[in-house]
C-alpha cells in the first residue's frame, strides 16, 4: 500500500499483503501503516505549509485565512517509550487570541489524537469565535469501491441500541450525527462518536472524545472526495480576558488491507494498551458484581461456591435510599432516589456510614462499589438546592431537578473535595456516576447568552473531566464507573478515565424472550469498540438469558434455592472464557440480527495464550438444529483442543481446518446456546 498527500488530502491505494488477506495470523500492527501515519502527521500538523485538521472562524474570518499569517511556534517532547507530544500554538497579537493544538502520536500504533484550545490573551473581550471543528479533513477515494462508512448507533434503551451500520457515501452523499438533545454524547441513534471509514485499501477510524453534546458530518462531492468535520455541536461566542475553551479530543487509526474487523482489532489493543484506565499501572479484571448492602448477600454467594468480585450498593438495591431523599418532590410511583442532592450517607439506614461494610468486603479481597448522581440535583429540599441555589441551571420538566454546575469553579471544589472525603470515609473502591433524566443540555443552553452560545456546556465539560481527574488523583486506588441512563457517556475521554459498567437500561425493562436476543446483539455490536463492558442477565437464569449477559463484568444478584444451581454455572463458565474476552481478538462469524429466525455467533480469539472461544445462539423460531462456522485468526499449522460446555470430553482440529472447513455447532433447543472452548496444543 502507498499513500500520496496533499496538504489536505489523503489517498489511498491497494496492495493488500497475504497476510491481512487470509486473516490466519493475530492481529498485528504493520510497517508501512506506521509510515502512513507518520506521513500523514508530518503533512497536516508538522509542517507549517500544510493546512491543520481543524477549522474555526473567528471575526468572522476562516481559520483556513487567518492562521497562514499568525505567528506559528511548535514544542516537541517524548511523554514515554511510545508516545510523542507536539506542541503547536498560533498567536493573533492583534485580536489577542492563541490557538493551541496539542499533538500526541503513537509509536507503537498507527495512531494520532489532537486537541485544540483557544485562549484570549487579550486585555478585552474577543470577537465571536464559531463553528469550531476539532476535526475537518478530507479523504480522497481514487479508484476503487466506494467509501463505506461503518458505525454503531448509541443507547437510547432499546432493542435497537448499538444496532450496526454500513452506510456507502457515493457521490454527493452527505449524512450528519449528533446525539439525542440531552449532552449525553453517546445517547439517542445517531449518537455512537466512533466510526470506522473503509476506502480503497484501507480506512481510518475515527474517534471523538466529548462528555457533552458533538456533532459530526460526513459530505461526500460529486467527484472523489469526502469531507469529515466534528466538533462541539454549537459554538458560537465571545472569550472574557484570560478565557479558555476547547474542542473535543479527535483520534484517528489508520489501518491497511479489505478487514474492517481487523482495524477494529487494532482499535482494540491500541485501547488495552493506551486508553482503558489503570489503577498502579494495571488495567481493571473482569469481575462478577452483587448487587446489595450486606455481608449477608456475600456470604449466600460464598455458601453456593461462588466469591463475588465487587459488593455493587446501587441506587436501588434496596426499598431504601443510601442517601437522605425524604421529603423531596418525587414519591409515589416516582423512585425516591430521584430526589437527589445531599450527598452524605443516611444515618437512619446507615448509622455508621458503609466503612463497616467495605472493610468487611476488603477482608475478603473484594471490592466496593456505591453510586452518586452528583449533576442532577432532583430534592427542592436538600443540602445543594437549599444551600446553593446559584449552583444550579435550571433545565426542564424532563431533567428531573437542575444541574449543578461543573463548569464553575467554586463547585468543582467543592465537588471535588466532598466526594473525595465521601470515598475515603466510605472505603470505596468504585466511584459509580450516573446522569439520569433529560441530561444536561437544556440547561446548559437555557444559561447561555447570544453571544456566548456553547460556553456553558465547554466549561462545563472541561470541569466535568477535570473533576473525575481529580478524584483519581487523591485516591489512586480509585476506579470509576461511567453510566448516564445506561450506556450514554461512553466518548473516548470517558472512556480514558472509567469504563462503563452497565451499558444498557434496557435490561432493566425487558422480559426473557427479547431480553436475550438483544443481550447478544449488544455485545456483538460493542465488543469491536469497548473491550470492558457490563450487563447482567436481568434476573433470568436459564442458560440462554445468562450466556447472552457473558461480557466482562457480569452483575449478579437475588440468588435463591431455585436458581444457585444456575447461578453457579454461569459464574463458571464466565470466569473460563472473562480473560479472553477482555485480551483476545474479537471477530464475528454471523451477520447481526434483531430477528428470531437465525443463529447469531461470534468468537474471541487470545492469539497470545493460544485460547480462543466462540459462543453461538439459536433463536426460538429458527429450523436448523446445527451450523458451520469458520473461525478466525488461528496458527493454520497448530491443532486445537475444543471443548463443549454442554457436552463431555473434547475434539481436536487442525487451524487451517477451523478456518477453511469449519467448526460445526449443534443446538437441539430453540431458543439455545452453545459456548465452545478452544485451547492450541
């Protein structure tokens, strides 16, 4: 593969190796896709003739005018053995205005992230800064099949949720994303800010980093050429002296050869190794979660053969709030836990807070995990709403309270500060943050000015982040959990500082026939993004519902006599295939599908341990009792081991034969489940 550029444009051509085209190897990063990014690097951000891959207006002016005359410096330095930062700064002396661009590329991956800030470093207030891009390049296709553009939509507690696309943007095709109107930035169908674009010999992905409200669109011209551009959905405002905004953190992967699935493997060790957070320097495990309050709970488990991970306190695990919310304005068929807005542990219910509690779960080498909802502040009459009323946007009916404020200052200490003392008094282990209701948004923009339209979700975000970067900090011990209504606040700077533990509410709201199907599908359709993710089977413990809730961490709860027997299986079969689901290849063996008439299947393949397994599904209308699925990524010339979870003894096959034959898979019932161990000789 060749790549030939521009100052704004980037072709590709195919010369696609043996290799990427047999797919019988693990997933590897190449030579020459390191090339291409650091091509790609030098023509659009170090060199100072090449256009930037952002845009603005400022006065009225395009930067694509403005910035070839302000004056340029660039700062380089190592951050470790993989990573390099570029500075790049432009300055205006006369509008007092300077554009950062802050430049991250990666050695190890064919990686690069950019952020870029603007500042007023004048004496008086800027002109109006708008439309700001943090990402605005242009691809071109050359000769070859069209651009397909491959994406996921987001959450919005549905069956649909995560549902993929491939969408081909022919000639003069242009289409648009955003998320639903809430600030949550993975929420609604077009809300999912990770997309993987394939063109003639290979693609980009491209990621957007924002805990508020993007926007991104995708214009294709009548010729070869296709213009991306993403951003802080509105931006259209005045900077005061001394001001600084941002736009949202853009990351591409460029990626070589006709598999999408392979530069979505690429994504998912570039995450493993550079985004997922770490606590002493180690990524989080798998683990398997009980919902409760109590060592009672733990010791039920215990007593079954099963040790729990992490005691998950959540806001409703109990006919009891852990929080004061008497009093408050929603009761009745209303959850009390809406009332929110005192963030201290009820002493009626807790009297000695959960330090008893979480010492008792660390003596057992366990984890504690307790949730907060510190935005919506939902209780008129609590500590936040009667104490600091100027704290809080008001929003709507929708929102269920106000929203504090973490764009100002004075509240992100105190935030800060009295969630930290929360943690500590508390022994947590898990930070778990909600965001429910209408989301932050309306208020955000019910505060704004017509002059300052976009500056009170910017600062806001950045107090936000600021915030979880805080807490980490003060307690490096701390893990955080990222859940807004389900999984609506998964963008790449979410995901750099916690992973989300519960991706959909969905289960919350299903019954066992639909509950599984959709179970599987979001796993089929996130395990290529999140290679951390959590769910539970929602209560049903029959082996179709609680294979389908197989992902990383796995929440259980309610154990009893009628279903520990089935508790305990789940929990074995689990903790077998966790590490490989967390560190192995992911690859798909069937289309997805939300129907009842056909198998769904895939397979995560560890290439580095030699294990790998594939889990497979039959829907309760379909006819056929077996199935041929040709697996991925196996040493042709090594021989497997498989075992059938449902089945005595073991088979042995040859790579070359599980790849070009096929493994047959049998499932006598319908709805059914097969999980197929593979272990390389």
């Amino acid at each position: 593969m060749f790549v030939r550029f521009s100052r704004n444009v980037l072709i590709l051509a195919a010369v696609v190796s043996l290799a990427v085209q047999t797919a019988l190897a693990a997933v590897t990063v190449t030579p020459s896709e390191l090339t291409q990014k650091d091509e790609w690097v030098r023509a659009h951000l170090l060199d100072p003739r090449g256009a930037p891959p952002f845009s603005f207006a400022f006065d009225s002016q395009p930067s694509s005018a403005l910035l070839p005359s302000w004056g340029r410096a660039a700062v380089d330095s190592t951050l470790d053995g993989n990573r390099r930062q570029h500075v790049l700064t432009w300055t205006n002396a006369t509008g007092g205005m300077e554009v950062k661009c802050v430049v991250v590329e990666y050695g190890d991956f064919p990686v690069v992230e950019w952020t870029v800030f603007f500042k007023n470093i004048g004496a008086g207030n800027s002109p109006i800064l708008e439309n700001i891009q943090g990402l605005d390049v242009n691809f071109l296709r050359g000769k070859g099949p069209e651009f397909v553009l491959h994406g996921n939509h987001g959450d919005f507690c549905a069956l649909e949720s995560y549902k993929p696309f491939d969408m081909t943007l022919g000639p003069s095709a242009a289409t648009n994303f955003a998320p639903a109107d809430s600030g949550k930035p993975c929420d609604g169908p077009a809300g999912w800010p990770y997309y993987n674009l394939q063109m003639p010999g290979g693609g980009a992905i491209l990621a957007i980093g924002w805990p508020g409200q993007w926007a991104s669109s995708f214009t294709r011209d009548a010729a070869d050429k296709l213009r991306i551009q993403a951003g802080q959905q509105l931006t259209h405002l005045k900077l005061l002296p001394g001001e600084e905004i941002r736009a949202p953190r853009m990351l591409l992967l460029f990626w070589q050869g006709g598999d999408p699935s392979r530069a979505q493997n690429l994504w998912r060790h570039w995450y493993l190794a550079h985004e997922i957070p770490r606590v002493y320097g180690e990524p989080p495990s798998p683990f398997m979660a009980v919902g409760d309050d109590n060592m009672g709970a733990v010791e039920a488990y215990m007593n079954a053969g099963m040790k729990p991970d992490v005691l998950w306190r959540d806001a409703d695990t109990k006919p009891y709030d852990w929080y004061p919310t008497a009093g408050g304005p929603f009761k009745g068929n209303d959850p009390t836990w809406l009332n929110t807005g005192t963030w201290e542990v009820d002493s009626n219910s807790y009297p000695h807070g959960f330090l008893p509690l979480s010492a008792a779960v660390h003596k057992l080498g366990m984890k504690f995990l307790l949730w907060f909802e510190p935005e919506r502040v939902g209780g008129t009459n609590s500590w936040l709403a009667t104490n600091h009323s100027e704290w809080l946007l008001t929003g709507t009916s929708g929102t269920y309270g106000k929203i504090l404020n973490e764009g100002n200052p004075i509240v992100f200490h105190w935030l800060t500060n009295h969630m930290d003392g929360m943690i500590k008094a508390n022994g947590l282990d898990w930070y778990r943050e909600d965001m429910n209701g209408d989301g932050p948004l309306p208020a955000w923009r019910n505060n704004d000015p017509p002059d300052r339209q976009g500056i009170t979700e910017n600062f806001y975000a950045q107090g936000h982040l600021a915030y979880w970067d805080a807490l980490r900090a003060m307690n490096p011990h701390l893990r955080i959990d990222s859940c807004a209504s389900g999984g609506r606040r998964n963008d790449l700077e979410s995901m750099r500082r916690a992973v989300p533990l519960w991706r959909t509410d969905f289960v919350q709201f299903s019954d066992p026939v639909v509950l599984g199907d959709a179970s599987q599908c979001f796993t089929y359709a996130l395990s290529s993004w999140l290679p951390f993710q959590g769910t539970s089977s929602g209560g049903y413990w029959d082996s179709y519902n609680f294979r389908s809730a197989y992902v990383t961490a796995f929440d259980n709860g309610g154990i009893n006599p009628s279903n520990a027997a089935a508790q305990k299986q789940a929990w074995e079969e689990w903790r077998q295939i966790a590490p490989t689901m967390l560190n192995g290849d992911f690859y798909t063996l069937t289309p997805y599908s939300l129907t009842n008439t056909v198998w769904i299947a895939w397979q995560f393949d560890w290439a580095e341990t030699g294990q790998g397994y594939i889990q497979a599904f039959r829907r309760r209308d379909n006819n056929q009792p077996s199935q041929v699925f040709k697996l991925k990524g196996l040493d042709p010339a090594a021989r497997y081991t498989i075992r059938n979870l449902d089945a005595q003894g073991s088979t042995q096959m040859s790579g070359a034969d599980l790849m070009r034959k096929g493994l047959k898979v049998q499932i006598q019932d319908k709805p059914g489940s097969a999980v197929m161990i593979y272990t390389r000789i």
